[in-house]
C-alpha cells in the first residue's frame, strides 16, 4: 500500500492529487499521514474523503478520524463541530459514543481558567452528562465523570474568588451572598467546605452567633474529613484566605 499511496504522489513535493484519487487510497495517505504525525495533510486528506464519498462504507471513521486530527492540532473548535455532527448524523453508529466524547474534551480543553468566561466550561460539562445519560457502556463515562467533577470545581472556584475579593474590599454581605452560593450551587465540589469556613468566619467577624454555628455545623456534618473541618477542630490545616 506505501508503494500505492508514493506512486499517487509523484515526484512533487507536496501532497499528491485528491481529487483524482480512489477513495481507499486517499483513505489510506490519510491514516499513514496520521501515523507519521503530518496531521495538516492528513486532515487535508480526511476532508476531500468526506466530502467526496458520503455514502462510502468507511465515511463515519474518516469522520472520526478527522475530528482526532482537528483535536491534535489543537483546532478545538472544528474537532468539537466533526465530533458533534457525527454524534448527531450517527447517534446508533459505531463512532456515536467516541464522537460524544470528543465533543466532551474538546470543550473540555476549551475550558479556561476560573476567573474567565465559562461558557465553554458549562458545555463541556453538558456534553459530558449527554454521553453519561445515554450512553452508559460506553468505556469513556468514566473519564466523563471525572471531567465533571473538575469542570464543576472550576465553576464553583470562580464564585468562590469572586467572594474572596468582595471579602478583601470588607465588603462582608455580598462575600457572605457569594459564599452561599457556592455551597447552594455546587455543593458536592471541594470548594464547599472551603467556602463553608469563610462563612464561619465571616459571620464570626460580624458577631452573628447563629449563623456562625450553623455554618460551623455544616461543615462538620457534611464535610468531616476535609482540611477545613481539621482547622475547625484544632488541626493545622488551613484554608485559602
């Protein structure tokens, strides 16, 4: 086949004619550019295929192997609309599953740091419960679910520092609002029983006994393991401040 795929592409210096040649040729010049890791012409290749030959037994795996491509370029934004339209086109194929996910980590890798926009944060997150819901074999549901886990982390993080600034400027009651909300939105996180101390102390500072106790109760309660919960009783952890 190497023999093949060199014949088709001359002398030339540059890739050889797509347009001329036969569908499994030009599939297969895709996969051994991806095996040499020229992934440019390799999507260069994938995309003649599927446009060319639609209706061609191997046009979901060229699909799928051209939303790898875009991926390893680290073109996020086209692996995300291959992967999706295959997922979409194909939702019974053999590549529905994988193709979810790759739209799960590709927003996954578009997720930016938490004091960023999170707009891609919150599709990642949406796409990976998608893959988990219906497809519950799949062998990436696990990888999903850790995705989320940190994914929500990071949301809950950004309301958690947007507190920690609203408690640097004394501004007590928006902190407290923020803090709630963490716990209230995303109370499974490990930034609940951070911001739940922030709320022991804020309410500490404001001498408001009740809420302090029961800020102080809940942390131990629901979170008894954590640092937080050690620094409450005496231990040297601390928290971020």
């Amino acid at each position: 086949m190497a023999a093949s795929i060199a014949a088709l592409g001359g002398c030339a210096s540059g890739p050889p004619a797509f347009s001329t040649m036969p569908p499994e040729s030009l599939f297969d010049y895709a996969v051994e550019r991806i095996r040499a890791d020229e992934l440019e012409d390799a999507s260069a290749a994938l995309e003649r295929f599927v446009f060319q030959f639609p209706t061609h037994p191997r046009y979901q795996e060229a699909r799928f192997r051209l939303g790898q491509a875009y991926f390893a370029r680290e073109m996020y934004i086209s692996a995300v609309a291959e992967f999706a339209r295959l997922a979409t086109e194909f939702a019974a194929g053999a590549y529905a599953d994988d193709a979810r996910f790759g739209v799960c980590e590709s927003y996954y890798a578009l997720s930016p740091k938490p004091q960023l926009d999170q707009q891609y944060t919150h599709a990642a997150i949406d796409h990976c419960e998608s893959l988990i819901a219906y497809y519950a074999d799949s062998p990436h549901v696990e990888r999903a679910r850790e995705m989320v886990t940190e994914l929500r982390d990071k949301l809950a993080m950004k309301i958690y520092q947007a507190a920690l600034l609203y408690r640097r400027l004394d501004a007590i009651d928006s902190a407290i609002l923020y803090f709630e909300n963490v716990v209230e939105l995303y109370p499974a996180t490990a930034v609940a029983p951070m911001a739940l101390l922030q709320l022991y102390e804020a309410y500490t500072e404001l001498n408001y006994t009740d809420e302090a106790e029961q800020a102080k109760s809940r942390l131990l309660e629901q979170f008894p393991d954590s640092a937080e919960a050690r620094r409450l009783r005496g231990g040297a952890a601390g928290s971020d401040s």
